[in-house]
C-alpha cells in the first residue's frame, strides 16, 4: 500500500474511533442522568449529525434538564417522536406541561403509555407522576387571578433591589450583606417598617435553610432576635425576602417546600396576636408564581403598586421586577379559553392585564418615581428639658455638671438595655427548662430583676438632677 493511502487509512480509522468514543460518552453521561455534562458532548455530536433521531432526543433532554433552550429542545425531541423514540414522547409531554399546553401534553402521554410494555411498572409510575405534575399546574393555571400588571424591567439580579421605589411610608428593604456586614455572607435581604423600630430579615442556619427573623430597635442599636416561626411556618425549605405591610400584621415572603412549583414560590400570612403566632401561609395564584423563582413581593399602598421578582425566561443573572395593581380582593379569571388563560399565567402580554379604556401612564410614572427621601438627623438621645428645650446631644448641654450627670445616664441606659435583654432571654429559656433548671435559673433571673430595677430608678433622679442642673444654666 503507498505510504500516501496508507496516511489516510490511519486518518479515518482514528476519527472513526474518536467519534465512537465520543459517542458512548455522551450515552454513559446520559443514562447516568449526568445531564449538564452530557450536554456539551451530545451538543457536539448532535451538530455532527443533526439528523440522528436518537442524539435529537439525548440532546432534547439534556437542554430540558438543564433550563436551555426549551425551543430547541422541542424542536430535537418532536424529531425524535418522528422517529418513533419512545422516550421522546414522554418529555414531550413534560415540556408542552410546563409550557401550559395541556391538551398536547395529554396528547403525548397517551402516545408515550401506548407504546409501555404491560410489565413495566416502574415507567408507569413514573408516567402517572408526571400527569399529575402536569395536571397540577393546569389547576394552576386555572386558577389565575386576575390581576393588572402596568410595567416589568430586568434588571441585574446582584442590584434587583433598585427597582422597588418605596414610598417613606411602606419602609424600605435592603440587601442583607449591606445591613450586616459583620456576619456571613447570605443572599437574603432586610426589611425595615417605617420608623425603622423593627426589621424583619432571612438568614441560614448550619445546614443552609433559610428562617425568617425580627429585630426591634433599642435605643441606637436593635436587638431581641426572635425567630418568626419555629418550624418555618410549616414549609419544608428555606423562606426569604420578608415583606411587612403598614398593619404590621400582614407578611409576604418567598419559600422553597415540597410542593413548590418552582425553586421561590410566593406566600401570605398574618400575624395572630391572641397565641403570639403566624397563621398557616397561603401560596399565591398565578401569575405571581410560576415553574421558576418569584420572590420579594412588596406593596405600596400610598402609592397603590406593588412589585415583585421572578427568574422565569430570564438569562442567568437578570431577573424581571413586575409592577402591578393590587386587588383588595382575589379576583380570579373566569375563562374557558386556555390559550388565554396560560398568556395570562405566563404574563405573556402586560396590556393583556390591562382593563379597557383605562390609561396607566400617570400610575406607572408614580411606580418608577424614587421617593423623596428627608435627610435622617442622628440623635444620640432625646431629653426634654421643658417646653422650650430638647437636647439630642452631650454638647446640647450649657452646664457642664448637668451634662456629666447626664452622660452617666447614657452610659447606665445601654447597661439597663444589656440586662433587660439578659432577662428576656433568661424568662424564654425558664418557660422551657426542666424543674431542677429552673430552680437554679430563678435565682439569677431575680437578681437580674433588682439590679435593673435599680437602675431605671437611679436613671429617673439622674434625669431629674441633670435637668434642674441645666435649667439653672438657662435662667
């Protein structure tokens, strides 16, 4: 053989044996459900042989499993059923699902049932879940409250926050890193109502699950952590992103549970003052939940819009905050038109939300207006000297003995905030500690008691000696 054939021999022969383990690659990562590193190899071999039925459906699967491109991904798998792929049918099935087109989804479940062996129990179990799943968010999607949705930016996901243009009246939120800085990083964020006197916040524990927190403000500085709910309002994963309306009673956040839709699905719950407790939360309709993460649900009732966030068919690291018009009431959409109802589902058209004849220029301006933020005055402390006077601070003070009593008082002030915290604590750990605990507690808990009793006492003669002090300056 010339050594020129020979050369080409030996060429074919190693592409030949590239490819084919190239290809059982891409199959073991793909039977091994391995899909995100499948998917560069199928990808590959897929633009190698775009007519290949069974790399269209390798391919189909793998963008689905991965959140790629789910038009490709139909377009790979409906040449796949072209081909007779048993498997093709039943992804089919799960994308139309997701997509809220129910009756090709049943199409293509019957199909995928059809074509089952009698025997194979294990893939009809697998197929009854999936129709479950599916016929879920179809009772979802019949659920769709009928709600106006005025304006949507995407924004990055790092600087979400930006959108929310709170009046001063509904507080103000921040991101978590921002307002504790000190602590470990957490993705989660802070609310704060609108004197700024209590902040309700998420943070993780040892195993990453997120809980809900409060704090209230004491003197300069907040403190008296309490947990909002011991056991996570009764959701199986984390909840995040607080949101407190004006009632002080009425909490929106997101959750991750078991029977979320997506990763953050949106809920409600209330205060109940009578047991010290929050009522079991409601998951939000569509379209304010989705099959993606909806999160941050805040309301301006001053400015009568509410926002919030959602990932659904966002490119990694955007997000888009909706804006839209609360309802005092649920309204949910009465149709018989599913199209309708899965546009609606999917907020596919904002003025699809709008009513007719009504024009939301002069609502949406108010929505995107940033609030006129006054100047915050620090005051260190606020002491009434009488009608004319009210000091805020040390150098207020005109008589330097009133002024150094009055420091005293300060001083004592973040003591009596220290021990009544101590005490707080100490009373919640007694109501749950075994007889022999709280005999030895009841002790440390009464000195506490006298010892800041003391105190509140000697700061209430400081005070009075500290402005008679002054007043004599004043004369």
């Amino acid at each position: 053989m010339k050594p020129i054939y020979i050369h080409a021999f030996l060429l074919i022969s190693c592409t030949l044996s590239t490819y084919s383990q190239t290809l059982e690659e891409a199959k073991d990562l793909y039977l091994k459900k391995e899909y995100a590193k499948a998917l560069p190899v199928v990808e590959a071999e897929y633009n190698a042989k775009p007519d290949d039925a069974t790399l269209n459906q390798w391919y189909g699967v793998c963008l689905m499993e991965t959140g790629g491109d789910l038009d490709k991904a139909e377009e790979c798998l409906l040449a796949a059923s072209k081909k007779k792929i048993q498997e093709s049918f039943l992804y089919l099935g799960i994308l139309y699902g997701r997509e809220y087109k129910f009756a090709q989804a049943t199409d293509a479940f019957g199909k995928y049932g059809a074509m089952l062996k009698k025997k194979d129990d294990a893939a009809r179990a697998n197929l009854e879940s999936r129709r479950k799943e599916v016929n879920r968010i179809h009772r979802m999607v019949s659920n769709t409250e009928d709600i106006q949705m005025i304006d949507s930016i995407i924004v990055d996901k790092d600087k979400f926050l930006a959108a929310y243009k709170l009046s001063p009246g509904s507080g103000h939120i921040d991101y978590f890193k921002k307002v504790f800085p000190s602590e470990k990083g957490a993705d989660a964020t802070v609310y704060f109502n609108e004197k700024e006197t209590r902040m309700y916040y998420s943070k993780p524990d040892k195993d990453g699950v997120y809980s809900l927190y409060s704090k209230e403000k004491l003197l300069d500085e907040y403190g008296n952590e309490m947990k909002l709910s011991d056991n996570n309002f009764g959701l199986a994963g984390s909840a995040n992103y607080p949101y407190v309306m004006a009632d002080g009673v009425t909490i929106y956040f997101a959750a991750q549970d078991e029977d979320s839709m997506g990763g953050y699905d949106l809920f409600v719950s209330r205060y109940n003052m009578n047991n010290d407790s929050y009522l079991t939360p409601e998951r939000l309709n569509m379209p304010f939940n989705s099959l993606y993460n909806d999160y941050m649900m805040a309301v301006d009732e001053e400015k009568g819009i509410g926002w919030f966030a959602t990932d659904r068919y966002m490119p990694e690291g955007k997000v888009c905050i909706y804006t839209f018009i609360p309802n005092k009431v649920v309204k949910i959409i009465q149709s018989e038109d599913d199209d309708y109802l899965a546009g609606r589902a999917r907020i596919s058209s904002i003025k699809a939300t709008w009513a007719e004849g009504l024009d939301y220029k002069d609502l949406i301006a108010i929505a995107r207006k940033a609030p006129d933020i006054k100047p915050v005055v620090t005051h260190d402390f606020e002491f009434v000297i009488n009608d004319k006077y009210t000091y805020y601070k040390l150098s207020d003070f005109k008589n330097r003995t009133a002024s150094n009593t009055y420091s005293k008082v300060v001083q004592q002030k973040k003591e009596e905030k220290s021990l009544s915290g101590k005490l707080l604590k100490l009373r919640d750990s007694y109501a749950s500690s075994s007889d022999n605990q709280k005999r030895s507690m009841t002790e440390e808990i009464l000195n506490t008691e006298k010892k800041l009793e003391q105190l509140q006492t000697e700061n209430k003669e400081l005070e009075v000696q500290a402005r008679n002090q002054e007043i004599q300056s004043l004369k």
